[in-house]
C-alpha cells in the first residue's frame, strides 16, 4: 500500500540521514560539533512551537518556560534520583508532558492575545519559582552532567562529539514521531482545528481535549529541548530561559515558516549563525559594548520582521509563489 | 498595622502605573484589535527621550513634557507606518491570526536593540522632582513618599482627562464608535484610520508618562520596563480588554495583590501571583471581571 | 443627479456575486432592487457604498465615479448607506448614534435642526435619547439608523431591507416615511428589499436581481402587475 512505503521511505530516510550526520561529526571540529548540537537542540525547540502554533493554532510565548521544566525535571533525576541521563531525558519530555498537558487544558479556553498574555506571563513567572525552592538550586540552578562519552568510541572522540550525537539522535526520534503524527490522523485534526475550530467541533472532534493533547505533545518536545540545553551548558538555572528565548523560538519558527515542519532545520541554522554573524560584523566595524549585546536581538527581530512582511508563510511557499509567476 | 499601611500604599501607587500601561494596552485593543507587545518598548524609548530632555535641560518637569509628547507622535507613526502597511500586506492564510503579535514582539525587540546601540545598556537615573523619601506621619517613616502620592495624583488626572475626552467630547465619541462598529463609522462619515491612529497616540502617550513616573524610583535600562508590560497585560485582562474603567480597576487589583503577596508572603512570589491571578480570572470570567454580559465577541 | 450604474461586476472570493449589471435611478426617485436571498443585493449596496470593492464596471453619482473610494468619504459626499441588521451601535447612546453622522459636519445649526426634523419624524426616538441602542426594539433601531443617515442631509440613500424582522405595522410606518421623504425632497433612494409587495408598492422604479445578474428593469407599476414577477416574489 502507498501509504506503508511512504512511512517506511520516511524511517528510511531519517536513518540515513543519522549515519551522515555521524560519518559528518568526525570530520569537523570541536566548535562545529558544539554548534550543531544547539542546532538539533533548537530543531527540536522550534518544532514544538510549529506543532502548537502552525498545526493547531494556539499561540505560545511561553515555551522557554515548557524548557525550564523540562530541563530541571532532567536534572533533578541525574542528581537526587540518580537515574541514568539518557532516562533524564525521557523524564524531561514525560514531565513536561503532563505540565503541558495540564496548561493546555487550561489554555483550550483562551484564544489569540489571552493566550499569548497568559503564555508571555508564563514565561516570565515560571523561572522566578526555582528561587522560592532551595531543591531547585536557586539563582545558581543545578548542576546537569550528561556523562562522558564511553570509552569504547575511543579516546579522540570529544565531549562535544558527545553531545553533537545525542543532541541529534534526540532530535532525530522526535522529529520522525512527529512527522509520523502529523502526517497521520492526528495531523489532520490539528490541522482542523487550526482552520476552522466550529467545524472540527461540529464533525465531532472534541476540540478542548485536542488542543490540550496539542499543547502537551509540543510541551513534551519543548521539554526534551530543555533537557539538550541545559546538557550544553552543562547547568540548569532560570536565568537560562529568558523570556527572549520564547521569543528567539517563536522568530526561528516564523522564519522557517511556522505552517510546516518542513525546513525546520534552517531556522535553528538561522538562530545560531547570528551570534556568530553578529561578532564577525562587530569584529569588522567595531562598536560599544552596547552595540555589540544588542546586535543579535536586532537581527533576529528584523529577520522576523520581514519573514512576516515578504515570506509569512514560509520561504518555501515564496519560493513557489515565484515558480507560478514565471509559468 | 504599619505594614498593613505600607501594604496598601505601595499598592496604590504600583497599581497607578500598572494603570496606566493596561490603558495604553486597552486603548490600542479597542482601537485595532491587536495587543500591542510592543508598548513597553515604546514607553522605554520615550522615557529614554524624556532621560535626555532633563539631563539637558535640568528640569524634571521638561523631561516629563517631552516624554508625553514623543510618546504620542511615536505611538501615532508606529500605527501609521508599521501597522497599517502590515495589515494591509499580511491578509491571506492561517498567518494572519498571529501576524500582528509577532509584528508588535518583534518591533519591540527592534526598539529595545536601538535603544542599546544609542545609550548602551548600563543603568542611568532620573531624578524626582520631589522626595523619594518616606513620610513622617504622627511620628513613624511610611513606605510612602512625596513623589509615589505624585504619582497617584498624575494618574487620577490623566484618567480623569481621559474620561471627559471619551465621555463628553466628539472627538472621544468618534474614538468611541470606530472601536465598537467601524464599519457603521465609516458610514457615518468618520475617518475610521486617522481615529485610530489617534489612539495609537493616546496610547504611546500614556506609555510615555507611565515610564517617567516609574524610572524615578529605579534605574533606566533598555529592559527596564518589560515587567510592566507583563503587569500591564495582566491587568487589562483581569478587567476586561474591552473598557477603560475595567484597565485600572484590573490594574489596582493586581496592585494590591502583588504587593500584599509581597509584603506578607514573600517578595520572590510576585510574578507567581501575579500568574495565579491571571489564570483565576481567565478560568471564572474569561472576558475580565468588568466586561458587560453583551460583551463583543472575539 | 442621477445612479448611473453600467455593467458593473463584483466578486465576493470566489463567487461572482454581482454580474454585469446595468441600471439608472433617475435624480429624486425611489428605485427597489428585489429579489430572493443571494441575490447579490447586500453586496451590490456594499460597493457602492464603498465597504467593497468591484472587479470591473462603472458606477457614477452625478457624473462622479464612485467605485474605488474610501466609504466614510463619499459618505461625507451625501451617499447614506443604512445596512442591514446590525446599523446602530448597540454601545452607545440613542443620542450619541444620530450624533455620529453630524460629527464631521461643519455646520452644527444645521445638524441641531436636521436631529430635530428625524425626532419630529420618529418621535419614539426623543423619548429614548438617553437610553442606550442596544435596549431599543427592533423597529426603533430601524429608525435610529435611518434617522442618522438623515442627519446628514444625504443625496443618495441607499437602504438594505429596512424591513427585515419588523412587525408590518412597523415596516408599513417606515415605507410610508422614505416614500414621505423622496416626494418632499430631492433625496434619490435605492431600496434593496426581500419584501417585494412593499417595496414595489411605494417605488418608483423597479430592478429584479437573480444570482447575481438583473432580469428585470421597469416602473414599479409594470412589474407589480408582471405576472412572471408576482409568481416568482409576489407570492401569487
């Protein structure tokens, strides 16, 4: 059947698409190996906010906030409950989960500003909680040590590989599931919901149960992305989810076009080439301290800005609009 | 019995800038059905403004004028040459929903990068125009000073002014009606556009005076107003998006909220409860405590 | 001073609501454009009215092209339009809605006496002048809204099925206004109307839409007594 191949082509490609990954990190350096770390680390960031915002059409500032709980649920259990990290990471998606879970609920009630109000005020709020809680390690935050690598890989392979590969195999099971899931039936009724929340209502989804399974779904990713991060920075602390990070996401994912999972990787190259792109212009016409802290968020909104101007669907569908143009 | 006081001093005059920044952000909602994200960058850039007008001019009162004013004309040109081109252009497909928030979040992230190229980001200070210093009441120091009844008395003025604008005047009548049925006032020959735009400028007004009556007490930074627009936010829709009345109503609630929680609970707790607030509100009365029982729809 | 509409094509996205059509309402005359629901009536006042715009055609009111300009601009140029159901604001005031359309006048004694003549008119309206719309019965928002449009001494009124919804004595006082109206003034009226007995019965001129397109021009009279058009909108 068509469909069995199409899904079998999928896995297919996905592993493929891991061993190059592989074969890629032995032959480039430490820095790149980091770098493409957080790369798969904010693929899977910004897909969870395309699952929520373009397939089901809630909008959420608060994901740096679904990452933050995440992130501490997977260090909590490498440090007090002394499970395994790659069983961290699981709980970090499996925590954030119901926590997503719960808040959709909550949020199936809300629409367009409330929402976005209420996920802003999310964002915000969330972090200062671990001050309150000493388990929680205050303003320093805890430590998260994913481990060494294992000695039979070798005494070349470096840390940074390390995280390079479980960042991208983390990234690389999520994003097959979900493109699974969307691609299935689940993806339509997102995608109903989306468009037109009366219909879904009156063919019979239960609207308020799907936009919580929605949320949660995008939580549980967000979660997992937390837990990445915070391996990367070796530490969880609330000063590691900003408000700004939400909205770093939320400009990777329009970017990219946030209708479709298709291209999500080139906004996660997008947010960590412009650190990178920012300190080489600095580097070249110098600047104040202020210029050089503020050169990234410039970018990065006036990136979102004319993505919202001249590609709001996705530059893949500018890309096809031009096609049509020239026939 | 003093920190009750204290309590609800503090919560009057923190209630009185919350009010005015869930104005701005009502205003703008009425107007053109858009949370204006973008509304706490504006009142920093303006307060900034405002900064240098009393440095150079060495008057409080100067700084304060020019504050309102640019505020109002940014507030006006933000609405005429960022808004209106991107409502126009972004009408097709489900991004229209969401165009308009990420627009205002991004324009705030464009305002907040200027304002570091131009002053940098280290702390500057404004100067009351009166002491900042606790009253001596009967003999004991209150957590009140000169400057915060300063504040409670600018902002019962400017909602005063703002009422009789609305209430009794035409131009208020048509500010009225383009919120409510724009399309009836276009057909009654109202400028439905230019109305608006004015909105925008009583908006960016009051974000203007909120950050001067604000910074006094703290430092100027590029950030330095973000928690107001959290605050802010929160308390136009404990009120009600849709009525002036319900933006500072909400905003005192929240005032006093936060600051008993504070004051009694724990200083750390104050973004949670302010959270907690927000989502009790939205799950009883999703429309804000005030909002009419015809309330529009969404 | 006349309507002059010539083959004039709308589209409402992907359906061609309004086809090719051509009529004149002669300067001072009350013209009904009847015809079953989804005819393209609503959308064929929105255009002119200047809420909507065209795909091709012209419409011109006295000689000046009305197409393609803003709507709160040709209201200022004496074209009223009256929509359907929802044309006062429910929000405010009885007095602050017949307000809305002098509000832009200069001449605010002759807004005064105009407010004057519409409560002379509709006398239930003075007594409700502090109440707000929203409380008002179905006719009386009728007459609220079309007395606004009266204050601002329009030229050209353009009214959408003033009748829907009414009680007939209602609708039979509100015919007998507008038909009061274009015979004291100069006042042109194009009057779009589900109820064709009614609306024929006081026009002077007659224009049948069906999907879109016009299947019948003529005086009211003739149409009144077509037997094609009674069986199709007159009911017998």
């Amino acid at each position: 059947m068509l469909k069995a191949s199409a899904t079998k082509k999928r896995l297919f490609g996905f592993i493929i698409l891991g061993w190059i990954l592989l074969l890629v990190s032995d032959r480039i350096g430490e820095l790149r190996q980091y770098q493409g770390a957080f790369v798969a680390m904010y693929t899977l960031a910004i897909a969870s906010i395309i699952l929520l915002t373009g397939y089901s059409g809630q909008l959420s500032l608060g994901h740096s906030a679904l990452m933050a709980v995440g992130a501490y649920a997977g260090a909590l259990s490498i440090n007090n409950f002394k499970l395994h990290p790659a069983i961290a990471l699981v709980m970090a998606v499996l925590i954030a989960g119901i926590f997503g879970l719960l808040l959709g609920y909550a949020a199936a009630r809300l629409s367009g500003p409330y929402l976005a109000g209420t996920t802003l005020a999310l964002a915000v709020s969330l972090p200062t909680i671990a001050n309150q809680f000493p388990v929680l390690g205050g303003e320093q935050g805890l430590v998260f040590d994913i481990g060494t690598p294992p000695a039979r890989l070798g005494e070349d392979f470096s840390q940074y590989q390390w995280f390079f590969w479980i960042s991208c195999l983390s990234a690389l099971i999520m994003i097959w599931f979900l493109v699974n899931l969307l691609g299935s039936r689940y993806g339509r009724e997102f995608r109903a919901l989306r468009d037109n929340p009366t219909a879904a209502q009156l063919a019979g989804l239960n609207v308020g149960r799907q936009k919580a399974m929605a949320f949660s779904l995008s939580a549980g990713i967000a979660g997992l992305s937390g837990g990445l991060l915070v391996m990367l920075i070796s530490g969880v602390s609330p000063s590691a989810f900003p408000l700004s990070l939400s909205f770093l996401l939320l400009a990777g994912a329009v970017v990219t076009g946030v209708y479709s999972l298709k291209g999500v990787i080139i906004g996660a190259l997008v947010l960590v080439a412009i650190p990178e792109i920012a300190e080489s212009v600095v580097s070249r016409i110098g600047g104040s301290e202020g210029f050089t802290t503020s050169l990234p968020g410039f970018m990065v909104s006036s990136l979102l800005i004319l993505a919202v101007l001249f590609a709001p669907n996705g530059p893949g569908h500018l890309l096809h609009k031009k096609k049509h143009l020239k026939l | 019995m003093n920190q009750f006081i204290t309590a609800v001093l503090t919560s009057l005059s923190s209630g009185a800038i919350y009010a005015l920044m869930s104005i701005a952000l009502v205003l703008v909602w009425r107007s053109t059905r858009v949370i204006n994200f973008a509304q706490a960058g504006q009142a920093i850039l303006t307060t900034y403004i405002g900064y240098e007008a009393v440095t150079r001019s060495g008057s409080y009162w100067v700084g304060l004028i020019c504050a309102v004013i640019s505020g109002a004309l940014l507030g006006a040109g933000i609405d005429r040459f960022f808004m209106r081109p991107i409502f126009k252009r972004v009408n097709t497909g489900p991004i229209v929903m969401i165009a308009p928030v990420v627009a205002t979040l991004a324009l705030l992230g464009i305002i907040q990068a200027v304002i570091g190229f131009i002053w940098g980001l280290s702390y500057q200070i404004i100067e009351a125009p009166v002491s900042t210093e606790g009253l001596n009441i009967f003999g004991s120091i209150i957590a009140f000073s000169p400057f915060n009844l300063m504040v409670l008395i600018a902002v019962t003025l400017s909602m005063i002014l703002l009422t009789i604008l609305f209430q009794k005047t035409n131009i208020g009548l048509a500010l009225r009606a383009s919120a409510y049925a724009p399309e009836i006032a276009k057909l009654s020959g109202i400028r439905v556009d230019a109305v608006r735009t004015l909105g925008w400028a009583l908006a960016g007004a009051a974000g203007g005076l909120a950050g001067m009556l604000y910074i006094p007490g703290s430092n100027l930074y590029p950030n330095a107003m973000d928690v107001l627009l959290v605050f802010g936010f929160i308390a136009a829709v404990i009120g009600g998006l849709d009525s002036l009345f319900g933006a500072v109503a909400g905003a005192m609630i929240l005032g006093f909220a936060v600051n008993f929680s504070a004051s009694y609970i724990s200083y750390k707790l104050v973004f949670p409860t302010a959270f907690l607030i927000l989502i009790l509100v939205l799950l009883i009365k999703p429309r804000g405590i005030f909002s009419s029982s015809k309330g529009r729809k969404d | 001073m006349s309507l002059v509409v010539e083959n004039l094509t709308i589209d409402h996205g992907a359906i061609r609501a309004i086809d090719n059509v051509s009529f004149t309402v002669p300067s001072g005359q009350l013209a009904a454009v009847i015809g079953a629901n989804g005819a393209g009536k609503t959308t064929l006042l929105r255009t002119l009215s200047g809420l909507k715009e065209s795909k091709s055609g012209s419409a011109t009111w006295n000689g000046n092209s009305i197409l393609g300009k803003r709507a709160e601009d040709l209201a200022r140029t004496g074209i009223m339009h009256v929509s359907d159901g929802k044309s006062v604001i429910a929000e405010l005031s009885v007095k602050e809605n017949l307000a809305l359309a002098g509000l832009w006048r200069k001449d605010k004694k002759d807004v005064a006496k105009a407010t004057d003549e519409v409560v002379e008119m509709f006398p239930i309206l003075g007594q409700r002048m502090s109440q707000t719309a929203g409380s008002l019965s179905g006719g009386e928002r009728q007459m609220l809204a079309i007395g606004r449009a009266l204050i601002a001494r329009p030229k050209l009124l353009l009214l959408d099925e003033p009748s829907l919804g009414l009680a007939p004595l209602i609708i039979e006082q509100i015919f007998q206004t507008i038909k009061t109206l274009v015979n004291k003034t100069d006042l042109t009226v194009l009057l779009v109307e589900q109820n064709a007995m009614g609306a024929l019965k006081i026009a002077d001129e007659g224009i049948v839409l069906n999907l879109g397109t016009v299947v019948a021009v003529d005086s009211a009279q003739s149409l009144l007594n077509d037997p094609a058009v009674r069986a199709a909108y007159l009911g017998f």
